[in-house]
C-alpha cells in the first residue's frame, strides 16, 4: 500500500502525457505551428491536415485529406494563393486567425475571422473539419469562430451545410477545381437554389448545368434515392436554409464531390476493391442536362434520347436557334371551366421560375385555384408526405421536365389542356436530338434561307420608337444602334445601316445568310433584318451589358471587372472563336476581335460580335490575301497589316491582345510616347524577368490566381508572335487554358513591341489598298451595344 502514491502519480502523469500528446496531434494554438513536411490528424485518424501538391503540380497548397486515401483532398485553403516553396507555416497569428505564412512571415492565407478570440486554439476534427475555438473546452458548434466548413472547397462530406446562413449572408458552396492538377477556383459550381422551394443545382458559370426537382419533404424530387446509405436533410427556418447529409453507417466513407469537368458525384469507399465507388454522377446523359429539352415538352429515355411535346402543345415552327426548338400550345385555352387538366406521373417536375406556392391547400383545392386563373398552366403537390400536401402552381412556360429512372423520385404534375385536347389520340411532337446527315444541299439551303425572320420598317420604327435619340445606344462605323422593344415584349439592339456605309445589297445579304449559320452561346445571336425602301436594318438579341470595354478601360474604380468574371469572359471567348475555326459548317475569320466587339449579357456571359469584316473560307482553304487592309489600330497581325494575308492565325493575334487586356485593363496602345511599349512589349518584358504578375490590374492582386495568371500571358504571348506559323490555333489555345497538365511553350518576342514599331510597320491608307491608318477606326456592322 505504501507504493500506492508513487503509482498514482505514475499513471497520473502518463495519462497527462497522453492527452498532451493527443492535442499536439490534431491540435494548433498560438505556441505550435505546422511547417511543410508536418501533419495535423484527427483524433480518430480519418483525416490528415497538411501541405500538399497536387497531381503534376511543383506548387504546394494547404489541404484536408483522408489519412488512409491521401490522393482524395477535401478541403484546401490557399486555392487562390500558391506556394512556390516548401518554406510556408501555419500557425495562429496575433489578430487570432489562423494562417499561412512564408519564409519572411508575409502572409498567404487567412481565416479573416472578425471576431476576437481570447484564448483561439485550432482543431481538425474527426469529421473533417478544421475549426477555429476561443478555447479548448468549447466542444460545440456554437462555440466555432471560424470552420472550414463554412467555406467548402469541391467537395461537400457527411455533416457540411450546402446553402445560406441568412443572418450573415454566408453562401455554402461548391466549386470545382481547375484541374487535376490546379485546386483554383473552376467554372463550376454546386448550390442550393432557394427559389421558392429548394433544390440542388451545378452551373457552368451562371448557367445551369443540372437541377434537381424540388425539396418535397423527403428528398429531392426526381434525385437519386439510397436512403438505406444517408439520411439527407433540408432546414428552411428564418436564419437559415441549407441541405446536409449523415451517413447512418459512421465507419463507411462518402463523399460529394464536384469534378473540374462539372460532373457532380456521390462517392464511396470499396475497401474491398481499394477505390471509389461512384453511386450517382451527373450529367452523364442528355436528358440530365438543363433545359436539354425546349419548354413544354418532356425528355425521355428509350433507346435514344427523346423530347416529346405535352399533351396539348405542338413543336414551334421557328428554325435555327441556338436554344433547343420550344412546343407552343396547339390551340389556345378558353380560360373557361371547359378546360381541363391531364396527368404525368413519374417525371421531375418543371424549374420554378414562374410558381406561386401555398403549402396549406390540397390538391382539389389546387386544382380548383389553378383554374381561375388563365395563365395557370400546371399544378402538383409541393410535398409527397403523408399522401401529399400544398400546392405549386405554374404560370410560364414549363422547362426542364423528364421523365425518372432508376432510383430517381418522380412526382405526377397536372397539365392544363382545352377540353377539345382531352381524349383525342396523343400525338408526339419528336425533337431531334442526334444530328442527323444532310441532304440536298441546294434544297436545304433553299429551305433554311426562305425561313430568316423580315421585318416590316413600319414594325422597326414602332419598336425603336421612330428610332428616338432617347433609345440611340451608340454609333458604329456603318451607322447608329437603337433599343428597341417588339410586340411581345422582347428587348432588341436596332442597327441602322447609313446610306454612305458603302455596303450593298447584295454584300449585306451574304452577310445575313453568313451570321444566321453561326450558332453558338457565345457568339451574338441575330434575330431578323428589314429591307425596305432604301434602308437595311439588322435587328439582334439585347445586349444589357453592353461591350468589355466598357468594363475593362472606362469603368470607375468602385465597379471593376472581378478576376473570376474575366477568367470566365476569356475562356468563353476563347470557345466562341474555336467554333468560328473549326466546328462552324464553314470556317470563318472574323477579322476584327476586340474588346468593344465583345458584348455581355445579363450575367456577363461574353459574345462575339460584328462580322462586317468576316470572311468564309471553304474547307481547304488556310489563307487568303486582300487589297483592302480593314481591322482596328493595335490588333492586327503583322502579316495582315503589311502584305494583306489573313488566316485563323489573324484571329489568333488578336485574341493574344484581347487577353493580355483583359488581364491588365489596359490598351494596347495606351501609350503617349512613341517610342515606349506596348502592352505587348510590357509583357514579354515582365515575363522574361519573372514578373508577369505585374502586368495584372492592381484590383485583382488578392483575388487571382496567380498560377491561371502565368498560364495565361504565356498563352497571350505565344499568339501574338511575329510569325504565324509559330502561333497556336484556338484549338490548341482552349487547350492550353483549361488543362494545366498540357507544357506550354516558351513564346518568341512578339510583333509591335514598340509603339515606334507598330506605327511604321501599319500599311499607309492611300492608294488601292485601302489599308488602315493609325487613327482608322474599325468599319462593323454587328456592333450592338
């Protein structure tokens, strides 16, 4: 018994010992930091916090993994911020957050917590996250000043909140990667979109990609089912709206995670077979695609993917669109008792942009309010539990309904149809999904110019109201632009052809069937033209946003460009040009890219306009030559300014100056003196010194990416070199900018280095070559801003 003490203290003080050691395991405070080589594990080692390269990458990041699948990073902080060496630390600074420091204790990364922490001690957790606490004895949520689970990276684990803190205005989300190799920021993202009821969605941008129907009580209707593998759960409450999953089985690993090429996917962990096994993915067939289908008509699976009016709707006759061809009604409801509604089961139902819900009424009741009102086109029940309950109502076109498979959730939606419709044979109005081979040509091309939308001048005027200096938008070289509003309500840019334009009729025709033969989402979509007496009008879909320059060289300060908007702007861009190159039924060289040619629509998706200048080639033809030298002053290629030759490859110059503009805000030949640079000589000059970086908008400096950065003006660079044939084509330039895994090559000087250069290199404007002075302004027809 007399040895009792000494045991006591023993075992007293390796248990001490032990809990010692268990904090230092998973635990930072403001004494203990972590250096590059060192690792944070969680108490029950399921995940490992640490520095890390990803893929092919020489830069480190800071990154959660699970401790047994090192490969499979969930979370990283310095997505933005690179490391370029293996000297970073983390540690708890003196404001109390945590982060990320060099060698010389320059700050990389930051949790940028406001509030103030008295005792601040950080703590991975055995969930996965990385949580930042006043003090050690505060285990509960509550007592998190900041978590890496507010801020999700590409993947969403079992626990995190996907949607809005509404007090704070906090938005959970998902973004994809870059790359394999590159954790930046990518274009897609993973949401909960709260509009009037939840439901999950992927965007490319701002642009759906994928949705589920909405939150019915249960789960997501028309969402993959395995409620035997998580429980998932939505709260909607007035602080917040979010959705979460729990696994019910804790030892089994799952993820949901958000690949770079936007495919959103539920993962779990084989321990037999070592790997992941993919439960849902998505979009993986056309049918999961938003809106893959025109409005009222349903997307079907048999052997072929397949879009089927609704009862009651017919497919529209208007060709050529670059949206999915739309069903419109095949009479018109008579807004009277008479009407009635027809049942689909099993389908997700329509997106809610035009719905009204009221959760108190039932179906009968539903049925019987939807009725009164004329432009009531469909109802459902907004929850399935207990045998259904409340009532959605839709009032505008139905969009992205398709029928359910598999495990999916269905739900039955009533379709308003005029009583004549009820009981006649349902005919199915089929849309062609699988391009099919043409035929005749000349009947074809008979068939698709006879169909181009003409208006009546009369009509034009009444839209631009008598083309009003109050509607005037702006003044291209070939005349002045108007809005205009039409019948139905839809915004137009109005583009009135001056009588000194010095296009004829004929030319100004070819250029129509030219621009109605182009159909891509970031090329400016032309809706119809008027011919009459002497005047020539093209009328285009509204550009609300007007050109990129606008945003990049006049816009104040307070309202910039964000580094995200611009990446996006430049890829898309990009993208449109490829099509003109290379997927277009003729290739085409535009001739004139330049930031005022770029317009951008409500949500700032960029598209190429004005094709005055474009020429077609055929399918062997490379390059051509002209007398007549037209274009803008800094964007013209070498060979195209002094000798007249054009080919893809003008088009690629140009673009090498549009990005390097777009990065820096400024023009190429924003210089005064003639003898200093260009924007093109100011970055190859950076660039040879390894300091490309500060050619970018100062603005920009905490938000870009500076490893997308580089890429980019090595990009821009390797386009505008003085010889075509070393330049790369755009498809070889998409390439270059979205995959970090492809080397890129190390780019010659480029042409017009200099001003002094650019102006003695620039053909005279007299005699027959009609070249472009110094001071010529571009001549353009499909400037619509």
């Amino acid at each position: 018994m007399g040895n009792l003490p000494f045991s006591y203290s023993f075992i007293s003080c390796v248990f001490l010992l032990s809990i010692k050691l268990s904090i230092a395991a998973d635990t930072i405070t403001p004494s203990r930091f972590i250096r590059d080589g060192e690792k944070l594990v969680s108490s029950s080692q399921r995940f490992e916090l640490g520095f890390f390269s990803p893929g092919k990458s020489k830069y480190r990041y800071l990154g959660i993994w699970y401790k047994q699948i090192s490969d499979t990073v969930v979370w990283v902080a310095n997505r933005n911020r690179p490391i370029f060496d293996s000297n970073a630390t983390l540690t708890i600074g003196s404001s109390g957050n945590l982060v990320i420091l060099n060698l010389k204790n320059g700050t990389i990364w930051s949790s940028n917590m406001t509030r103030k922490a008295g005792s601040p001690v950080a703590q991975l957790l055995d969930t996965g996250n990385l949580v930042l606490r006043d003090n050690f004895s505060s285990n509960s949520s509550e007592g998190h000043l900041w978590q890496s689970f507010d801020h999700p990276s590409d993947t969403l684990l079992p626990g995190m909140k996907l949607g809005w803190d509404l007090k704070t205005g906090l938005e959970r989300y998902q973004t994809s990667w870059r790359s394999a190799d590159d954790p930046s920021p990518g274009n897609y993202t993973h949401r909960l979109d709260i509009h009037v009821l939840p439901k999950l969605c992927t965007y490319n941008g701002s642009v759906k990609l994928l949705c589920s129907g909405p939150w019915n009580g249960v789960a997501f209707q028309a969402a993959p089912s395995y409620s035997y593998l998580y429980e998932p759960t939505v709260v909607d409450n007035e602080d917040e709206i979010y959705y979460r999953y729990d696994s019910y089985n804790s030892p089994i690993i799952m993820m949901l995670k958000l690949n770079p090429s936007g495919k959103i996917q539920r993962l779990i962990w084989n321990e037999r077979n070592n790997g992941w096994e993919v439960f849902f993915s998505g979009p993986d067939y056309f049918c999961q695609i938003f809106g893959s289908c025109g409005a009222n008509s349903v997307c079907s699976i048999d052997k072929t993917p397949n879009c089927e009016c609704l009862m009651g709707f017919k497919l529209e006759s208007q060709l050529n669109q670059t949206r999915p061809r739309s069903c419109v009604r095949s009479h018109l409801v008579d807004c009277t008792n008479r009407d009635r509604f027809v049942m689909i089961d099993d389908i997700k139902l329509p997106d809610l942009e035009e719905v009204l819900l009221n959760e108190s009424m039932n179906l009968k009741e539903c049925e019987a309010e939807c009725l009164k009102n004329c432009t009531c086109r469909a109802y459902a029940n907004s929850k399935v539990t207990g045998g259904g309950s409340g009532c959605l109502m839709w009032f505008g076109d139905l969009v992205d309904i398709r029928k359910a498979i598999g495990h999916n959730n269905g739900q039955s939606v009533y379709i308003r149809v005029p009583a004549s419709e009820v009981g006649k044979k349902k005919l199915l109005w089929i849309l062609v999904i699988l391009a099919l081979p043409a035929g005749n040509k000349a009947a074809n091309s008979k068939t698709r110019d006879s169909w181009f939308p003409m208006f009546s001048l009369a009509s034009v005027s009444a839209a631009t109201a008598n083309f009003s200096t109050e509607n005037k938008l702006g003044e291209g070289g070939f005349g002045p632009v108007y809005k205009g509003r039409l019948h139905n309500g839809q915004e137009v840019a109005v583009k009135r052809l001056s009588s000194q334009s010095g296009q004829g009729l004929e030319e100004f025709k070819n250029e129509i069937k030219l621009i109605a033969k182009l159909q891509h989402r970031n090329l400016v979509r032309l809706l119809g033209c008027c011919i009459e007496l002497e005047e020539k009008i093209l009328i285009y879909e509204y550009m609300p946003n007007k050109s990129l320059d606008i945003f990049l060289f006049d816009t104040p300060k307070e309202s910039p460009l964000g580094w995200e908007t611009r990446v996006r702007v430049i890829e898309e861009i990009a993208q449109g040009l490829l099509y003109l190159h290379q997927y277009s039924r003729l290739r085409v060289i535009h001739r004139d890219l330049k930031a005022s040619n770029i317009l951008l629509d409500k949500d700032m998706n960029p598209k190429i306009s004005d094709f005055g200048m474009a020429k077609m080639f055929g399918g062997d033809e490379l390059q051509s030559k002209t007398k007549r030298i037209v274009g803008t002053y800094g964007y013209m290629s070498p060979e195209y300014a002094q000798q007249g030759l054009f080919s893809i490859k003008s088009d690629v110059f140009s673009f090498g100056v549009l990005l390097l503009e777009t990065l820096s805000s400024k023009r190429n030949t924003d210089f005064s003196n003639t003898d200093s640079l260009t924007l093109l000589g100011r970055a190859w000059d950076l660039w040879k010194d390894d300091r490309a970086w500060e050619l970018i908008d100062p603005i920009l400096q905490n938000e870009a990416s500076y490893l997308i950065l580089n890429r980019y003006i090595n990009v821009a660079l390797l386009c505008v070199q003085e010889d075509a044939v070393d330049r790369p084509t755009m498809f070889e330039v998409v390439s270059m900018l979205t995959n970090e895994t492809v080397n890129l090559p190390h780019p010659q000087q480029p042409a017009f280095s200099s001003i002094r250069g650019l102006k003695n290199t620039i053909l005279p404007a007299n005699g027959e070559t009609g070249a472009c002075s110094v001071s010529c302004l571009t001549l353009s027809v499909m400037d619509a801003r």
